[in-house]
C-alpha cells in the first residue's frame, strides 16, 4: 500500500476538532442502542434497542434542560464524537429506524462500533496535531488514513469487524506518541510514570504534574485545582467528580469530552480547544 501523505499539523486540529456530536442529525441513537442501568447515573433501567421514554417521536429529549435533576446524569456525560450522526445520515443514509424498521436492529448495532473507531480517529488526528518525528507522523497517519475508510464501510461490514486487531495497533503508536511529546516537558527531576495510579480522593491542589503519565489512572474525585496537567497523557483515566477548578489542561493529551463533563470545573479551567466547558460546570460548587 502506497503511504498517504504525511498530515499537517493544523489539519489534524481541524479533524479532531470537527469531531463533535450533531445531535440534530442523529436519530436518537444514544438514547435507544444503549443499555442503561439504573445507578447515580442513570434513573432506570433500560436495555439496548429499547428507547428511553424520554425520546420524543422528533427524537429529541422531553427533559433534556433537567437531565441531571431528574437523575440522569450519565446523559450529559455522554458523547459519541459524531459517530451517531455519521450511523444517521451516512451509514444509513438519512432513513431512521422508525421509518425503516427493518434497519433498526443493524443500526443499533453499527453505532458502537463506529463509536469505537471514531474515538480511535480522535486520538491518532490529536497526536497527529502535535509536532513529532517524520517516521511517527508517517505512522500515524496511514493509521488515520485507514480508520477514516474504515468509518466509511457498510453497516453489514461494520459489524464484520474484528476490533480489537485495528485497536492493538492504534494502542502501540499512541504510547510511542505520548512518550516522545512528553519527554520534551519538564526539567527530569519529577517522577513522571504513574499510569493506573490508585489517587481516588486525594489532594493534589496546586500540583506541578506536568508531562506526567496518568493513563489509566484512577482520579475519582481527587482534588486537582489549580493544578499544572499540562501534556499529560489522560487515555483512560477516571475522572468522575475530580475537582478541576482552575487546573490548566490546555495541551492535555487524550483527554475526551466525557471526561471532562464527568469531573467538575469553572471558568477558571483551562481546556484544551477541541473540547466544550460543560454547561453544568456553572452550577458546580
């Protein structure tokens, strides 16, 4: 296979930064495909190819200006990256499942995993927008190159897919990316590898982590303010209801929109441009 061009760094930022979910070109696909488990999160049970009673017939949420106050948190957590209007209008060509009913069930399907490829594209367009060496530039996009085909295929091919063989890969030029963007912060004398690190609840206010590995970590409610987390590498960390009040995440790597709308925050805190400031960030204390 010939290697695609090599992608500017700029055009990278505009790929991730389109990566944002349209609700108003889906077909409520969060809402239906997805099994929900009554919790903190969620106020009932619901299982997957079943739509919320929420759901209005025009596919819009009758309490979406209350989600949180009527117990469904885990709603305003949520984002697809787009990947529930790509099903919509793309995969299946603007017919709904209540139109075609007979698709329903292949589109219910196809939306997680075309969640999984788009959070795969989000990741490798991200690295793709910092500088690195020609070879892992080349890397990583012939990797994007292929996922963005790949967002492209039928629904019968989607759900054809063996996931986890385009995840190995992505996973392997993530890590490479992380560690040479990461290796020209700081001054060497902090420790810096913490991934899967067990801080639930602890304080780290004020905390200079910068260039710090926080894969995986385990940030429930940990007490972030004010802290430095610049070009720190957040791939599958947890930040339920870590304060982030003030911290600077303005070139955090990997961070995604549902983590940042799980924690909590101000207008104090920085972000990286490619994410929102949660609206319910205001009423935060």
């Amino acid at each position: 296979m010939t290697p695609s061009q090599p992608i500017e760094q700029l055009q990278a930022k505009e790929i991730r930064s389109r990566l944002k979910a349209d609700c108003s070109q889906c077909f409520g696909l969060c809402c239906t495909a997805l099994n929900l488990i009554a919790s903190n999160d969620f106020a009932i049970n619901k299982p997957a190819g079943m739509p919320c009673p929420n759901l209005q017939q025009d596919f819009r949420c009758q309490i979406h200006s209350k989600l949180r106050e009527k117990g469904f948190k885990g709603c305003t957590v949520f984002d697809c990256l787009g990947a529930g209007q790509m099903i919509a209008q793309s995969t299946f060509g603007g017919n709904s499942w209540q139109t075609h009913p007979e698709n329903a069930e292949r589109m219910f399907q196809a939306f997680p995993v075309m969640e999984q490829l788009f959070e795969m594209i989000a990741f490798i367009a991200e690295a793709l927008s910092y500088k690195s060496s020609a070879a892992l530039q080349q890397e990583l996009t012939d990797q994007l190159d292929l996922l963005q085909r790949l967002a492209k295929l039928s629904a019968d091919e989607l759900l054809n897919l063996d996931l986890v063989a385009y995840r190995h890969p992505v996973k392997e030029l993530l890590v490479k990316a992380s560690k040479e963007i990461r290796s020209k912060i700081g001054d060497g004398k902090r420790k810096l590898e913490h991934p899967g690190v067990d801080w639930m609840g602890k304080r780290l206010v004020g905390q200079d982590l910068r260039g710090a590995n926080l894969r995986g970590a385990y940030l429930i409610a940990a007490d972030l303010g004010k802290s430095d987390l610049r070009a720190v590498d957040f791939i599958g960390a947890d930040l339920r209801d870590a304060n982030l009040n003030g911290a600077n995440l303005s070139t955090s790597l990997f961070l995604t929109q549902m983590q940042i709308n799980s924690a909590k925050g101000n207008q104090e805190t920085k972000l990286p441009d490619h994410l929102d400031r949660p609206s319910h960030w205001k009423d935060e204390r």
